[in-house]
C-alpha cells in the first residue's frame, strides 16, 4: 500500500525557515516525479516545486529564489527547504508522486504551514 507522510510544517515568523519532509512508502521515489503542492484558505491547490526523476527542478514564481526541493532516494524521502517565509506561503502543503508512463498519482494528507508574527 502507497503511503505518502508530509511532516515539518508549523508556525513561523515572517522571514524564518522551515523543512518539510515526505516520506514514502510502498513506492520508491526515484521512479516518481515528485512535487511540492499548496492550498491556501479558499484558493486552488497550486504546484510550489517539482524534481524530476532525473533531479530537475522547477517552481513557482512564486517561491523561486526561496525554496528549494531535493530528493533523497537511499532514504525515498523528498523535502522542501523553505526560507524567507512570508504571510502568502501561509497553506497546507501537500506531497504529490507522479508517473508518467501509467499516471499513477499518489498524495499525502498534508501539513499545515503557517508564517505569521
């Protein structure tokens, strides 16, 4: 059974940093796009980050500059190191993996992120 796990949200100051940390299981992750999604409060989930199976990453323009995604496959873990955090990066993040040559979509249930003083 897939299971996707997102942990390290949290409440932090505008400005400061946080880790969030998907860890996967029944899956590995190096066959897998994976990708970094949001949501914030009555707003559409939005692609924050993506690393391709290959290790090529991309983001929002809204995040660029500012977070980084990184994969550990030995530990089939993905993160995202966000930094410079501000009220608007407030949302749940969510961890998608996603394959492409049958679709397979996998979610974790998220973790809330909140950047408030």
């Amino acid at each position: 059974q897939v299971q996707l796990v997102e942990s390290g949200g949290g409440l932090v100051q505008p400005g400061g940093s946080l880790r969030l940390s998907c860890a996967a299981a029944g899956l590995t992750i190096s066959r897998y796009v994976m990708r970094w999604y949001r949501q914030a409060p009555g707003m559409e989930r939005e692609l924050a980050a993506i690393t391709s199976v290959g290790g090529i990453r991309n983001y929002a323009d809204s995040v660029k500059g500012r977070f980084i995604i990184s994969r550990d496959n030995a530990k089939n873990t993905v993160y995202l190191q966000m930094n410079s955090l501000k009220p608007e990066d407030t949302a749940v993040y969510y961890c998608n993996a996603f394959r492409q040559y049958d679709k397979s979509s996998y979610w974790g249930p998220g973790t809330q992120v909140t950047v408030s003083s």
